[in-house]
C-alpha cells in the first residue's frame, strides 16, 4: 500500500517542491513498516486468544470471562470420552472486566480451569465452579473484598458441570449434584464396556450399550445450597433433567424431565419429556405441566418465569402458573386464505418486558399479540424473496415497549449490524451498519448495556460495550496488539455459479505478499456453505504460504450429496484462474470431518487437483454406520435424514450408500492424497480413514497415512503442542511437493543433462 503524504494535485508544479521529500519519505516509512512484519506462524497460532464463557452482570458493570489461547485444548484424553471420572474444565486466565473503565481483575495469579460463571442478583458476588484434581468446587467471589471463598457444602456432594442459579434473595445456589452411589453404577457400566475382559452387545435390550452410560452419565439431583453455612438441601431427586428454572419471585422451582426408554432410529420415538413445577418451600408439592409424551413441548417463558406460551399445531396458548387454564391466542384470527379459512401458523418470538405481551412469527413475518387474546395484528411484513431477505434476529425489547432490537445480516454481501422496529410508526431504522462482524451479544438485565464481541473481518475479534444506540462502542479488550506486527491476510467475498447455473458464494483470502498479476497457488477448505468471514486460522497460515485459500459454498441435493462438491468447488477454482489469480496446475483440497468425507469423495469424481487432504473424515458411508459406538445412533441418523444426506436406509436405497463412498471408487483417484486422523478420535475413528489408505495402496495410488496416537477429531491439532506443528508441517510439506512437482521434474531433468 502507498501513502502519498502532502500532495495537492491543483497546485502548480512550484509550490510542490517541498512535497517531493514528503512522497519519498511516506513511501519509505511505509516500504519499511511493511519490512518489519513477520510472517504468521503455527506457533503464532497458537498464541491466538480468546475470551470465551463470559457472563455479564445484571447492572451492567461487570463481565467476567476465561482468556485462552490454542494451548487450552491440548492433551485432552479423548479416549477418556464418556468416563463419568473424567472432568476436563478447559484452563485459562480468569477475568474480570469493569465495563465502564476497562479494568481488568485477574483472581487468580495463574491460569486455572473455572466454569459456570453466574452473578448474584445485586451484582456483588459472582458464583462459578473450579476443577481441583477431579472434582468440581463451588465458589465464590466478592467483588468488594476481591476474594475467593470455597463454599463447604455439607455431606460433600460429586458436583456435576451445570448451570449455577441464584435465588432471588442472594443468599443460596441452585446447583446440579450426583447420588453417592453414581459414580459407582456409572463406572461399572463404563470399565464393562472399556475393559471387560468379555463384553457383550446383546440386540434384545432396549439401548446400546453406549446408550446406556450416556443415560447413566446424564442423571443428576438438584440441589439449594446456603451460601452462608453450605447447608445443602435436595430439591429434586435423582434424574434426567433438560433444564431447571427458578420463578423470579422464589416461588416456583420449574423442571424439564427427559425420560429415555429405548434406543430409537426414528425421530420423536424412544423418549418421553415432562414439564412440571414445585413450590420451593414445599418439596412435594409437585405439580406437572405436560405430562410424559414422546411429542416434546418447548416452553417460552416469561422474564419472572411466571408465565409460558407454547405452540400447538400452529397455534400460540399461553397460561400462567399455578392456573389450569391455557388461552390459544391465534384461532380464527389470521388467514393466509380467507375463503378457505386457511389459518396462519405462527412460531413464537419473545414475551414483551411487561408480559402483556408477545411477538410472534409466521412465513409472512412478525405480529403482535396481546396475552389475553384480545388483539392480533401483523406488525412487519417480510419481503417476498426470502432467499435474499437479510436475516433479522430479535435481539432486545425496550422496556417502554415501543421498539425491537434485531441483529441484521445480509445474505449476499458482508454488511450486517444492528437495527431497530419502531412498533408505533411501523419503521425500521438502521442503527449501525456495516462490514464487521458482530457476534456474541449479552445484555444487562437492569441496565442499557451491551457487550458483544467485534472483528473488522479479518482480525481476531474483542469485546466492545455499548447502549442500544450503537452510537459509540468503547473497546473492553485488546487481547492481541502484537497481530499487527504479523502479516495476515485479507477476505474477499466471491460470486460464481455452479454447473447446475445456481449463484454460490465463497470467501476467498489473499496471500500475504499478493502482487497483482502474479499467478498463486490455491488451496480450498470444503465443508457445506460459508459467508461469515472474521479470523481464521487455517486461512492465516496458507496464506502466509504463498497461497490463496477458498472456503467456498456448495448446493447440497438429500440423495445427492457426493454431486454437490464437484458441481460448485471445480466452478469457483475455474473462475479464479480465468482471473488470473489462481495457476491452474496448483490447486490443492482438504476439509475435517465431513469436508474430510467430501475431499475424498471429491478426488473420485475428478483429477483437478494436484494434492488432497483429508483431516478426521469416513471414506466408506457403509461401514461407517457401525463406527462412533459412544454416540449412539448418530451415523445412521445422519446418512437417513441427517447431515450426510442420503435421505434412505441403506436397505431401501443402497445404490446411494455406494455412490457416497469413496473407498469404492479408489481405482478412479489420480490425485496424491493425505490421510490424518486421531487415534483417540471417538466421533470419525480413524479405523474408516484407514480403509482408503489400504484401498489405494493395493491399487499402487499415491497416498500417505498420517494417524496421531494422541490425537482426537482433527488429527495433530486436536492432539498436543508438539502434534499439531507436526500436523501443519506436514500439511505444508505436502502441498509443496505436489504444487512444485513439475519444477523439481525439470530442475532434475537438467541436473540429469
């Protein structure tokens, strides 16, 4: 980039003399501030941080959060997944933020591993769980002492890792705890099915194996701890529960059951759901909402948790607790064809703050209802071309009532921000709109704050605070200032279209160095559909290769899945070369976990690439089915309806299983292929990748087989720091052969001469 410092192109040549030495020094201060960045690492990749797990106070004036960088996920014991003794409360810098100045407050001086952030009513104490050893404590801290205090809680219960709820009055915590005796049947299930020596998968029991320790593992009992002494007192007894809530004025403890009666390959069967409520001072007082059903009832509950809507058929009731009585607020009020008397079908959006009120939604758009029925009326009608609305999400209701808060994003371009619904004059009015990106927003409860979390695209993103306005937002975070010493790439939004003539869209990214007319290599990271930009690593690190990168979006048909990636990827990549950008004979393909699936496969239907990589992903959907035991049916589920899109059973189309797995066609694979997977990896065993390594090696293909011992889904970087430079030395290595071959051919060819 050029800066030219003092020129006025309308003087005269004269009065520009001493503009001259201006040009050249800009020119020279830019060439070396240029000069002075260094390349993005793998190392530097893992210096990336975060803050994640944030909890913002009611009044507004505290954030408190878990800073981590990429070391946070190392050494996880993935063979450990689903042992019920294994806690892994992912380590980080506890933080406390002042919204107001910026401070931040560490309580502890090291990296600790804390969870289940919740702040008292008053906003004075913040509770959260601590991992010491393999155990869970509850903790406290004082916001005006600034100490930690342990809660001793009597009888030392097993915690389990849950949500922490506070009473209304601040002096106790509702918290999820196990029996005495769990860990004991929980283990037991867990070592016969780990260790044996026998073990037996008998059909004729009603769950998978697997199944049954995920039930086991999920049963809890609901505890009220005083916060003052650590009496305990059980509120629930031992079960599955789905969610716990506390009505705001104490009264009411409201609880969501799950009740699993057998393993079940179809949709809404194999478990039953109840909704019921107790008083909180009277134990058995219980009381049930929605008797157990396999049809699940989602509740939207009021602020005060003293009312609920639910929709039935379409139709919106609403009841209040401790009433029998429900109140349908949408029969016979709205037609999408009056003649037919064809009714709407609503969806529900939010109660209004006074809970007089609700928004509702329909296909056409937004409607508000009265909550005693007397009024219906749509409020904001969606534009006809849905595809290309942009999309609104409610984000906040004022507390005068008159005006709604929607993030906003379009579908066809980067701009997005927030907006807002005058619902007096029917007007929507642009707040801030823009090409950043806006993502994680929380509110204060009692006050007019915002905090949500920023990227100017390309930038690992920081917290912001702001009011509703969005008129000013003061930065909270600076977690990376030395990024700007780091060359990083830049995103453009690209348009091409498939075979079939659809409009796709990708995110292309710049190599660091980028001259204009110079041809790069190009590597395209696959998975479904991609638009949002904002920081990637994967991208970074290509790009600083000397690569473009393409993340582009495909069409994906249920039945069809394996047509979509060669029909939209080969499109884009021929679009960047008749650009210019992109050397032809330099194109390279990955993806992980299901981009893994679709790179194998896509290396069957074509040769247009000169390397391939698949990351943790099945190369046979037929074998596959059987893999994943500790997660039950999922494979099936994905194949038959699910995100594997064949839209059938394997027995009624198995013509479409064959044609989905790569390991079958092998003989037809011309491009050198990468194979990386995880030893440990319980959700896409590496024992399916393997099959078309050997599968290829018996045809004499090209292919490399790279398992990481240690690793878990994502090969060497879901392993440990010495594991994941491996893994991208190795990507990189791989990608610099095959895109170099033609040269080191012919530098051969004449060394040979």
């Amino acid at each position: 980039m050029l800066f030219f410092v003092g020129v006025n192109i309308n003087n005269p040549p004269m009065k520009n003399l001493f503009a001259f030495p201006l040009i050249l020094l800009g020119l020279l201060l830019s060439s070396l501030a240029f000069a002075q960045k260094t390349n993005f690492t793998v190392a530097d990749a893992i210096n990336v941080k975060s803050i994640g797990n944030t909890a913002l106070s009611d009044d507004g004036k505290l954030l408190a959060g878990l800073i981590s960088d990429g070391r946070a996920r190392f050494d996880v014991d993935h063979f450990r997944f689903q042992d019920p003794s294994y806690l892994n409360v992912l380590p980080g810098e506890f933080v406390i933020l002042d919204t107001q100045n910026g401070e931040m407050l560490y309580p502890y001086k090291e990296q600790s591993r804390v969870t289940s952030f919740s702040w008292s009513p008053n906003s004075k104490e913040l509770a959260f769980l601590e991992q010491k050893g393999d155990k869970l404590h509850l903790m406290l801290y004082d916001t005006n002492r600034k100490r930690i205090k342990e809660i001793k809680i009597s009888g030392n219960p097993l915690l389990a890792n849950s949500d922490l709820t506070w009473t209304s009055d601040g002096k106790s915590i509702l918290l999820h705890a196990r029996n005495h005796d769990w860990l004991d049947r929980a283990m037991a299930l867990y070592n016969e099915a780990t260790k044996g020596p026998v073990v037996v998968y008998d059909g004729n029991k009603p769950f998978l194996k697997w199944d049954e320790i995920r039930n086991t593992n999920a049963l809890t009992k609901v505890l009220k701890v005083n916060l003052t002494n650590g009496q305990s007192q059980e509120m629930l007894p031992e079960a599955n529960y789905g969610g716990v809530y506390l009505s705001e004025d104490n009264q009411f403890l409201i609880f969501n059951e799950t009740f699993p009666l057998k393993t079940s390959y179809v949709r809404n069967e194999g478990t039953e759901y109840q909704v019921s409520y107790k008083e909180l001072a009277n134990p058995d007082s219980t009381q049930i909402l929605y008797k157990r059903n396999e049809k699940r009832r989602n509740y939207n509950w009021s602020d005060s948790k003293t009312k609920f809507a639910w929709v039935d058929s379409g139709y919106v009731y609403v009841q209040t607790l401790g009433q029998l009585d429900s109140l349908n607020l949408t029969k016979g009020k709205a037609f999408t064809d009056e003649k037919k008397k064809k009714e709407v079908k609503f969806s529900i959006t939010s109660w209004s703050p006074s809970e007089n009120k609700l928004l509702l939604s329909s296909d056409k758009g937004y409607w508000l209802a009265n909550a005693q029925g007397e009024q219906l009326e749509m409020v904001y009608e969606f534009p006809e071309d849905k595809e290309k609305a942009p999309s609104l999400n409610l984000e906040h209701w004022s507390k005068d009532e008159n005006y709604l808060y929607f993030s906003y994003s379009e579908k066809d371009r980067w701009t997005r921000g927030f907006v807002r619904f005058d619902l007096t004059d029917r007007t929507m009015e642009d707040l801030i709109i823009d090409d950043r990106l806006y993502t994680g927003l929380q509110k204060a409860k009692h006050e007019d704050v915002v905090v949500l979390s920023l990227s100017d695209e390309d930038m690992p993103a920081d917290l912001v605070v702001s009011d509703w306005s969005f008129a000013e937002m003061k930065p909270l975070t600076h977690l990376n200032p030395w990024l700007a010493d780091k060359k990083m790439t830049r995103s453009e939004l690209i348009t091409y279209r498939n075979v079939d003539g659809k409009e796709l869209k990708g995110i292309l990214y710049y190599p660091v160095d980028y001259e204009e007319g110079k041809k790069y290599p190009l590597v395209c990271e696959v998975y479904e559909t991609f638009l949002a930009n904002g920081y990637n690593r994967n991208m970074n690190l290509f790009a600083n290769q000397g690569y473009f990168a393409l993340r582009p979006s495909v069409d994906l048909e249920m039945g069809y899945p394996g047509e979509a990636w060669v029909k939209g990827i080969t499109a884009a990549i021929n679009k960047l070369v008749d650009e210019g950008k992109v050397d032809n004979d330099k194109v390279g393909v990955q993806g992980g976990s299901y981009g893994g699936y679709a790179t194998s496969l896509l290396i069957t239907q074509t040769d247009r690439f000169a390397a391939a990589i698949n990351i943790s992903g099945k190369v046979n959907i037929i074998s596959f089915l059987g893999d994943s035991p500790k997660i039950g049916t999922r494979n099936y589920t994905a194949a038959e309806y699910g995100q594997d899109r064949i839209g059938s059973t394997l027995w009624d189309a198995p013509l479409k299983y064959l044609a989905t797995t790569a390991v079958l066609h092998a003989d037809r694979i011309k491009t050198p292929h990468l194979i990386m997977t995880g030893e440990g990896d319980w959700n896409v065993p590496g024992t399916n990748s393997r099959e078309l390594y050997y599968a290829m090696r018996r045809l004499g293909k090209d292919v490399v087989w790279v398992n990481y011992l240690n690793g878990g889904h994502g090969a060497g970087v879901a392993s440990n720091e010495r594991d994941f430079h491996d893994h991208w030395t190795r990507v990189f290595e791989f990608y610099e052969k095959h895109f170099n071959k033609k040269e080191k051919e012919e530098k051969d060819g004449e060394s040979s001469d």
